[in-house]
C-alpha cells in the first residue's frame, strides 16, 4: 500500500462494506483489490464496518 495513511483506506473500506446493499463473495480478496490493503487491514476493516452497522441499529 502506498498510502501515507493507511488507517484512512481501513475506514475508507469499512464505510463502504458498512453501505454495501450486497456483500461480495468471499469479501477479503475483494476488499483488498478494490482498496489495495493487506489481509489484517482487510479484516480490520470488515471489523470496523460490523461496528458501525451495530452502531446505526442502536
């Protein structure tokens, strides 16, 4: 990655799977060809979107 944030691209993508109508499948390698992240940041990033999915339901 050569973001100079990577924690950017992260919220980045879990805002977008947080948004998605329709999950893709499997989501990790999706995830991280459409935002370049590696695997930890890919589940990172799946954490994070679960988190504001919670979030929004409250």
């Amino acid at each position: 990655m050569t973001d100079l944030n990577p924690d950017a691209e992260v919220q980045t993508a879990a805002e977008w799977l947080a948004n998605a109508k329709d999950r893709p499948s499997p989501i990790i390698p999706e995830i991280r060809s459409r935002f370049g992240l590696e695997p930890l940041q890919a589940v990172e990033a799946i954490r994070r979107a679960q988190a504001l999915r919670w979030a929004r339901a409250s």
